[in-house]
C-alpha cells in the first residue's frame, strides 16, 4: 500500500539550512548536507530544499550543492527557488534532484509548468503554492515572493483557481503551504487542506503548522494529504521522525517503517 | 568490474551513479557503443517520456547495441519500460527485449501519478530480489506501467497490479527507483552488481 510521506523541509540561504517565524526572521540552523544525511539516515521519506532567497533576489543562485546532497542521500528530494526555466530545471535535475519546485516564476509565467511537464515529464514538476488567509475578504489568495518580506505580496489569484490552473497545465504535485500556520506550530490548516483535496487530483502535500504528532495524524486522516512537510518541529528535535512514524503507525494511517 | 550507465540524458543519471558509487563502483556514463558493449554489466537509467528517450537512443545509434548485448543490463523506471516491445506513452516502439507493454495506469480512481513509497507482493526466487519480502518499501513516481506478465519478478498493487520489476535472460529491470529507495533500493543495486548470469 502506498504509504503517507514525511518531509522534512529545509530553506537554504548561501548554502545554510535556515529557519524563520511566518517566513521571517531568518535564523541559520546548520549546514545543508550533514543535515540532509540525518535526516535521509532517520527514515524521512523525502526531502525538500527551498532556496528562500533565489525568487525575490533576481540573482543567478549557486546550487551545487545540490550535487553534494545527491552524492550522499538515497531518498528522493526536491529543489524549490528561482527555476525560473527549463534550462534552470535542468541543471538542478542533471546534479541529482528527482523533482523541482515552482512557485513565484510560475504565477509570474504559467506557461513554464507546461514547458516543464513536456520536457521533464509530470513526475518532475512539483508546484509550491504559498496561500494566504484573506480576513477581509474571507478569501484564501496565493502570495508570491515570499522569500523576502520586503517584496511579498498578493497575486490576482485565489488560491483554488491557482490549484485547478496549475494542474491543468501538468503539476505533477502541488505543495499548499498555508501561511497562516507557517512556523507557529498550532497545526495544518484542516479546512483548507480539506477544500483544497475535494479539487486536486494530483498528489497533495501539506505545509505549515505542524507542532506536535497529533498534528500529522490529523493532517493525514481528515484532510487525506499524500504528505506533510514540517520544518521547525524537526530541525529543533521536537519531534523525531521514528517515533512520529510509530505513532503514524499506532494510529493505523500508511507510513513506511 | 566496469559498470555503463547508458547516457540516455535523461534526469537521474547523476543518482544512479552515486548510488553505485556508495556501493563501492565507479561506473562510466556513456552513450559510446564501443564502451557499453565491453562493459560486464550496463544500466539504463530513464526519466521523462517514453517517446524522447527513445528518440535519445535512436540519436545516439544505440538500440542494435543494446539489444545484443548478452551481459546483464539493468532498466530503471523508464528505463525498465523502454525494454518492453511498445509504449503507449508516445505510441512509440522500444527494445523488445522482455515482452510486454507500457500502458496508462489504470489506479481504479487513486490518484496520479502514482509517487511515493509502496510494497512488492508475489516476488520471484531471481538473484535480483535476494533478500526482498513483501514488508519492504521501494520509492515510486510514474503514470505507465507494464501489466504482470511471465516475465514479471515482483509485482505492485497501487488501485490495480502492475509489474515492478521484469526480467527475461540477461535482461532486468525495476519500476520502482533504487537509487532513491534507501536501503532496500541499495539492496537491489547490489544483487545486480552481484548477479552472474
């Protein structure tokens, strides 16, 4: 049976592993490949890496390190930040990464996730989608440029035309990170995830809010998300990935031992 | 022992070479015939469709070579379906070395593609799943897929079953990426470097 993934989540800045509150506040947590090794080593299903920096620079990233993860780990994992084309995508593919990220090119330029999928194949295009809680208008709405606080700001798109525009042009994975719960540790945002899962046939990961075990076994039973993606509750060793596992298990949901 | 994997330029070729590197071998990536006929074992690593990497070998002039090579050769994911006689992805002829087809998964209503980890059942006694059972869990990501057949070695249930690993003679292949798989994945890697036919 397929099971439910757990994935770690590293942002990168200049090559550190970092770590801020809402996306912001940046704080180093340590370096990219011991990190990536440990958690490959403690039964993370997959990985995904977030250049937090490269969308809202405009400057062309040094990425080897993602030849340098690829070198060391046997789990699949994910880069994210500043493709902005195929040629980007493919250099990223060809040092080692199963799957690329995007997310402000492509509300800037749809059009890539298409030219991505023909290219590289629906497998490889995962699209990262940071989704904001609207109390004015009681909307969910997709952000961009969330790397950088300064430059963050609200797109045209609600975010349930984004996720049915983004499959249509050929996702072969969707990542909601609900940036309400970003960092805060209160758990995934249910009802979102819940909306968005009736519409995306694609494979759902959950991003933002996880803070305690209880939190997954919710993410994974109410909203039926193939995969939650937590940061702060793993690089702090809040929760370590075995025991979140065996109580997955305990709690009768998928998981790979 | 001089390993080849086939540059298909295709996505996972730097992985695959890691993954065997961790194993303790250097293999040479090459589309040079001269270099994957004198090879004692080949690797045909694949991501992408069906019908550019079949385009890629063509360019390269590499199907008569791969066809005749009598030494064992291992396909990965699209690489294992690019051994098949046809693929529906593309409409597009392949090696014909194992018989079988590459059809669009039929996941009964689950969703796709089918990415993630997920179990073997019904495995063979073949020197490439020494070790394997059906509690072991092989990391996933493709939409086709090849029906079970004889020439299946282990088979996947994911809404329907689907053969994950093939082999006939000299040749083999896994669905599933070892390389990515962990352990279990190194496992399979090294049953090949181990195998003699």
């Amino acid at each position: 049976m397929l099971a439910k993934r757990l994935i770690p989540c590293l942002d990168v800045r200049d090559g550190k592993v970092v770590k801020g509150v809402q996306f912001r506040n940046h704080e180093i947590i340590g370096d990219i490949v011991p990190l990536a090794q440990r958690y490959a080593e403690a039964g993370a299903d997959e990985l995904v890496f977030y250049d937090i920096t490269a969308s809202s620079d405009g400057r062309v990233v040094d990425k080897s390190w993602v030849r340098r993860i690829a070198e060391v780990i046997d789990i699949p994992f994910c880069v994210a930040g500043g493709i902005k084309s195929v040629a980007d995508a493919g250099k990223i593919l060809e040092m080692g990464a199963d799957k690329v990220s995007v997310n402000s090119p492509a509300l800037a330029r749809p059009e890539l996730i298409s030219e991505l999928n023909h290219i590289f194949g629906q497998q490889c295009v995962v699209v990262g989608i940071d989704s904001f809680f609207d109390v004015a208008s009681g909307q969910y709405q997709v952000y961009q440029f969330t790397g950088d606080e300064n430059r963050t700001q609200k797109t045209r798109w609600l975010t349930r035309d984004w996720v049915a525009e983004v499959q249509a042009r050929g996702a072969g994975e969707i990542v909601l990170n609900c940036m309400n719960q970003d960092g805060v540790r209160q758990g995934y945002d249910i009802a979102q995830l819940t909306s968005i899962r009736d519409i995306c046939k694609v494979p759902l990961i959950a991003s933002g809010g996880a803070g305690t075990m209880a939190h997954f076994t919710e993410v994974f039973t109410k909203a039926d998300v193939d995969g939650a993606l937590a940061a702060s509750v793993f690089h702090k060793g809040i929760i370590e990935i075995a025991a979140l596992k065996a109580k997955l298990i305990t709690d009768g949901i998928s998981i790979r031992p | 022992m001089q390993l080849v994997i086939v540059d298909t330029g295709c996505a996972n070729i730097s992985s695959v070479y890691f993954a065997v590197r961790r194993l303790g071998v250097e293999a040479t990536i090459s589309r040079d015939a001269r270099f994957i006929k004198a090879a004692d074992k080949v690797i045909l690593p694949g991501v992408g469709t069906a019908h550019n990497a079949m385009a890629q070998l063509q360019q390269a002039d590499l199907i008569a070579t791969l066809q005749g090579l009598q030494q064992p050769l291992l396909g990965i994911c699209l690489g294992m379906q690019m051994l098949t006689s046809h693929s529906m992805e593309g409409d597009v002829p392949c090696l014909n070395l194992i018989p079988g087809e590459v059809l669009p998964m039929q996941s009964a209503g689950l969703r796709l593609p089918h990415m993630g980890w997920n179990t073997l059942h019904s495995i063979g006694s073949h020197p490439l799943l020494k070790g394997f059972s059906d509690s072991d869990y092989l990391y996933f990501v493709h939409s086709f897929a090849v029906a079970p057949s004889l020439h299946s070695l282990a088979i996947c249930h994911y809404g329907n079953d689907f053969a994950a690993v093939i082999g006939k003679d000299n040749v083999v292949g896994a669905q599933f990426h070892p390389e990515r798989s962990g352990k279990t994945g190194a496992r399979l890697l090294q049953n090949f470097l181990e195998w003699q036919l």
